[in-house]
C-alpha cells in the first residue's frame, strides 16, 4: 500500500452510483433492467466557481 498525506478518500461518482442503484429498489431490480458498461473510464473533473476541483459526474447507461 503507498502512503499518502490526504487519507482515505473516495470517488464522488461511486456513491452516486449507489444510491441511485438504492433508489431503484436495489442491486437486484436495478439489474434485471440495466446494464452498466462503464460510468467512464477515464477521470472527468471541472474546477468550481470557488476554485476547488470535483468530479463532473458522467455515466454511460445501456437500456435494455
């Protein structure tokens, strides 16, 4: 494991993932309807008005 000064942290995009997955009624009824090929793959960030750099939250959602 490398170490590093910020801690554990976590990608924003993940948790929205989840709890849209929740909303849906979970993992299970989400599944029998969508198929996720990949919310990117590669890291999307935009810098706020207060400077400060987030995830800018893009998905790719195939609908059966």
């Amino acid at each position: 494991m490398i170490s590093n000064a910020i801690g554990h942290t976590h990608e924003v995009s993940s948790v929205f993932m989840y709890e849209m997955i929740a909303e849906y009624g979970g993992a299970k009824d989400f599944y029998k309807h969508f198929y996720i090929n990949s919310p990117f793959p590669l890291e999307i960030i935009r810098q706020t008005k207060d400077g400060k750099w987030v995830n800018a939250i893009i998905m790719t959602i195939l609908f059966f």
